[in-house]
C-alpha cells in the first residue's frame, strides 16, 4: 500500500537530518505526519582471524551515555553503502578490511525516519591509521567473539545496529 502525499513542509534543515512535516491521505482522513529525513549509513562487523571483534565504547550525547556499538557512520551525498562501511572502518577503528559482505540493511526507527543502515561483516582485516571526527569521543575493544555476544544476551549491549550485525555474523562465525 501507497499513501499519497498531498504536501510536504519542511520545517528543519540540519547537518544529519531534515524534519518535515507531511499532508498525507490515509484509508479514513487526511492526517500530518512528521518525518525525519536522514540520507542512511553504514555499519560494519570487524571481525578478526582470532575470531575476536572490534567494537567501540563511543559517548553518545542524545542518550547521555557510553555505549558499545560496532564501527558505523552516515552515508555522505552518492556514497555507495560498502564504501562507506570501508571508511568509517579506517575512521572509527584503525583498520582496512580485504573482505566484506553485506549482511542485512535495516530501518532505524520506521515510525517517523526512513534511515537505512546497511551492515556489513568485515574480515582479513590490516592495521590502518584511525581518523576520529571531532564529534567522536570512542575508545576501540577488542573482544572473543562469543564474550560480544554474551554481552547482546544479557543486555550490555543495546544498540540496534550492533545487536542485528552481531547475531547475523553469528550464523557465519560460531
């Protein structure tokens, strides 16, 4: 099902995301719906031969707190998903990767955002330079595998992206 869209009013213009709100016709009435417009990203599973993983601890200012994610980053305008994985790779942890597959793409929150993230699963993995961002305050870990997922299963880890790309590379580690 398509709903049509009468009207669109934007009302923010940020760096990361457009707010607009939208005149939409559903199935009994006329109803505005507000929507955020992000261009989507990329996250990456760095796993190594050892068959420990890279995560990072990385604060996160909306939450007002430190949490485990895997390395991840906002597509830039044209950028191909893999391509971005790739960079945020090098930036966020220090590492190249020889190998990467695409696990799963995923909808961040569906209800009033259409961000895609890709996720892709990262291996043969080469040392690199890190390159952090000035918004970025994250420390990198290097984990077993199995103690990564231990940590989605009792709940120390709780962010989306990382839950899904963690319990997908699974299927192909454990």
């Amino acid at each position: 099902m398509v709903l049509k869209t009468l009207d669109r009013r934007n009302v923010f213009k940020g760096k990361v995301i457009d707010l607009s709100v939208d005149t939409v016709i559903f199935p009994k009435q006329q109803v505005e719906m507000e929507r955020i417009n992000h261009p989507g990203g990329a996250a990456v599973v760095p796993l190594l031969s050892d068959e420990s993983v890279i995560l990072i601890k990385q604060y996160r200012y909306c939450i007002g707190d430190t949490i485990w994610e895997i390395p991840a980053g906002r597509l830039e305008p044209d950028e191909n998903p893999l391509d971005c994985a790739k960079r945020e790779l090098v930036e966020e942890v220090g590492f190249k990767a020889t190998n990467v597959q695409k696990l799963t793409e995923i909808y961040s929150a569906p209800g009033y955002c259409n961000e895609v993230i890709y996720i892709f699963l990262a291996t043969e993995l080469v040392p690199d330079k890190q390159k952090l961002e000035d918004d970025e305050i994250i420390k990198v870990v290097k984990l077993p595998f199995a103690k990564a997922i231990e940590k989605v299963k009792t709940g120390e880890i709780t962010d989306a992206k990382t839950v899904v790309g963690l319990l997908l590379a699974k299927e192909l580690v454990l």
